[in-house]
C-alpha cells in the first residue's frame, strides 16, 4: 500500500473520532485494555509486540518502517486533537490522540519497528467502526 494509502486511512480514521470508540493497546498475553479517555502514563509506556489478530471483517494493515516514519512525522495525534469535537467528545477525542501518539512514539523510537492499524465495521458500542494503532516488532514489519 502507497504512503498516499495510509495518509487516506489515517484521515478518515482521523474524521471518525466523532463517531467512533477507538480500540486501546492491548498486549496479546494480558486482557488489561486502556479506555479512550485514559492517556498511557509513564508506567504504562507502550513496547512494540507481535502484531494483533485481525477479526473477521476488518481490515488490518501492518506498515512498513517508513510508512511508520512518515506516519509519525505527519503529527497524526495533534491532527486528532485539533478535530472539532461537541464538548462531550473532547476528553476521549484526546485520549484517542495520546494513545497513538504512544504507540508511534514506541514504534519510531524502536529500531525496525513499525505499526499496525486495524479497522473493525460496525462495533457493538456503536458508532461507524473502531480503529486502533499499535506497535509492532521489528520482525513482524514489511519490508
């Protein structure tokens, strides 16, 4: 997928914090989910790990390392922040952007690392879709 393709996707997954409930980092050996109004604290500092199980009818794209890098040099997480929210939204809308700014942070400062987005229709909290970034070691990344 071209560099214009992740800018697409991250755009629209961008837009959809109006309508949508985010999914959290989630280590795949711990069911310990973060909320989207809940930033990840220093304690809770995001490590890049295996890639997440795709579900059935989602799409799930890991990126290359320098789509990763391009990704994170765009400021996807101020772009989320500055989206006009209605009063209520604003705190998870910001929760949202703190946990992708983690999750890039992890996989650019991680040599080879890189992320992978997962796009899931028709969540049962409601909403278009739910999307979630996360950090990916270095092995599981595309060339």
């Amino acid at each position: 997928m071209r560099a214009s393709h992740l800018l697409s996707a991250a755009i629209v997954a961008g837009a959809a914090t109006l309508v949508v409930a985010p999914i959290a980092h989630a280590n795949p050996s711990t069911t310990q989910s973060t909320s989207p109004s809940t930033a990840p604290s220093d304690a809770d500092k995001v490590e890049p790990s295996i890639p997440l199980q795709v579900p059935e009818g989602a799409f799930g794209y890991i990126a290359t390392r320098g789509a990763t890098k391009w990704l994170a040099d765009r400021d996807l997480p101020s772009l989320i922040k500055s989206l006009p929210v209605p009063p209520s939204f604003r705190e998870s809308n910001n929760g949202m952007a703190s946990i992708i700014k983690a999750e890039l942070t992890a996989a650019e400062e991680t040599p080879g690392a890189c992320v992978q987005i997962i796009i899931t229709p028709a969540p049962k909290q409601g909403g278009l879709f739910t999307y979630g970034f996360f950090a990916v070691e270095k092995q599981y990344c595309p060339s």
